[in-house]
C-alpha cells in the first residue's frame, strides 16, 4: 500500500507541533524543577544558620558567668548532628569562633569581610553553596553554613540528559502514532469521495450532504453542489437551445420534403 501524500504532511506537521510543545514543556519542567531544588538547598542552609544560632543563645543562657560566646560556639558545634552543612562562625570583629564539618566545604567559606549576609552565595567550581546569618543578639556574631550541591548538579546533568534523549523517542512515537489518526482524520473526505462516485452522471439534481455547523468537509462538499447547480443549469439550457433548434428547421424541412415529393411524382 502506497504511502499517502496528505497523511505525511498531516502527521509532519502533528510531529513538528508536538515536538515545539515537548520542547518547550520540558524546558518549563526542567527550570521549575531546578528552581525548587535550589530553593530547598538554600532553605536548609538558612535554617541551619539560624538554629546554629539559637542553640548559642540558648547554650549561653545555661551559665552566663562563666561561658563566653567563643565557648558555647565551640560546644554547640561539637554537638551539631547534620553532617551535610559544614559550619565556620565569626564574632563581630571578624574574628573565627570556631568551625566544625568537612575541611574541604570549610575552605570555600571566604573570610567575614567578604561575606555577603542573608543572601546565598554558590561556588561552582567548588560545587558548593553557603549562606551567611548575622544574629545580633549575639553581639553580632555571624554563622556561616556551607554544604555540597554536587547531588543537585549530578540530579539537573541526569534529568536533561534524561530529557534529551527521550525527545527522539517521543518524536518517533508522535510519527508513528500521527500517521495512524491522520487517517480517522481522514475519514470524512473518503465518505466524500464515495458519494461523488455514487453520483448517476445523468442524475444532476442530486446533491451532496453538507452538515450544519459546517466544517472544512462540508464546505467542499458545498462547492460540488455548487458545480452540480451549474452544469445543471448549462444542460438544461442546452436542452432547451436544442429543442427550440429542432423546433424551427422542422418547419422548413417538412415543406422541402413535401416540395420534393411532389416534383418527384410522375
């Protein structure tokens, strides 16, 4: 069976519209996802901070007189139970209270003077991100939090690579599952078809049917009646320019007949 010309176009263009909007919804679904695992990240590091902080106030508040901010730093970080966030405090001065976490998330942590505060700041090359909370109850002390987003790198490269390569998949899916609706698309213009062949060639006065509201479909159909009312029209003209001819050259060949019988009689 031979390939239809119509049906290929139609399910070109059904593969090229499919292909844009799955293009387009992965790009939205792949930002929005991103944006969200972001956000996560950072609010666990901005939590973190802030219950770094607390926890000194709280330590600090056990025995006033005789624990300084310096020593409470060091005991609440010597208790931290998250091992993910990495943790390096600062007093007003700038000066380093304390630290505790991995050494290597530790050294991406810029001293207190180039520390931007309430705002999250990503390292790429270190694939690391931290943010920085000053509490002022504190005397201004600062907790900066650092953790790893090499998982959320790994997890955004594995969904675009994921995203990528199922697009062929599914464009050939689309191919092949256009090309079968185009035809039940198609349907309506072989019943068309049908019916013009179904037409008498004597019979111009049939019509075709045309559904209301009208479609595409119908409107072709609507055209053929259209052409069948003017042939109609032009045979029946013809019919009557034929009869009003053989109407006048009767009357004057029935005289040439009877003139030439006469002349022929003995």
């Amino acid at each position: 069976m031979a390939l239809s010309r119509v049906r290929l176009r139609l399910t070109a263009g059904f593969a090229i519209a499919f292909l844009i909007s799955l293009v387009a919804l992965n790009t939205a679904l792949f930002a929005y996802l991103r944006r969200q695992a972001s956000r996560r990240v950072t609010a666990h590091l901005q939590l973190s901070a802030q219950q770094l902080l607390r926890s000194i106030r709280q330590e600090q508040l056990v025995d006033p007189g005789d624990r300084d901010i310096a020593a409470a730093t060091h005991e609440v970080l010597g208790e931290w139970p998250d091992p993910t966030v990495a943790f390096r405090v600062f007093d007003a001065r700038g000066g380093e209270l304390g630290a505790h976490g991995d050494s290597t998330l530790l050294r991406v942590i810029p001293a207190a003077a180039a520390l931007t505060l309430g705002r999250p700041r990503t390292v790429h090359g270190a694939l690391a991100r931290y943010y920085a909370e000053r509490d002022s109850a504190t005397n201004g002390v600062i907790a900066v939090g650092v953790t790893s987003i090499a998982g959320l790198v790994a997890e955004n490269d594995a969904l675009l690579t994921w995203m990528v390569l199922s697009a062929p998949l599914v464009l050939l899916l689309s191919l092949t599952g256009g090309y079968l609706l185009s035809r039940f698309a198609l349907t309506p213009v072989g019943t068309l078809a049908r019916a013009v062949s179904e037409l008498p060639p004597d019979d111009l006065e049939r019509r075709l049917p045309v559904a209301s509201p009208p479609d595409e479909i119908d409107e072709l159909a609507a055209q053929f009646n259209d052409l069948l009312h003017r042939l109609h029209q032009v045979h029946t003209q013809n019919r009557r320019f034929l009869e009003a001819a053989a109407h006048q050259l009767r009357t004057p060949l029935t005289l040439v007949l009877g003139e030439s019988q006469l002349a022929l009689e003995p």
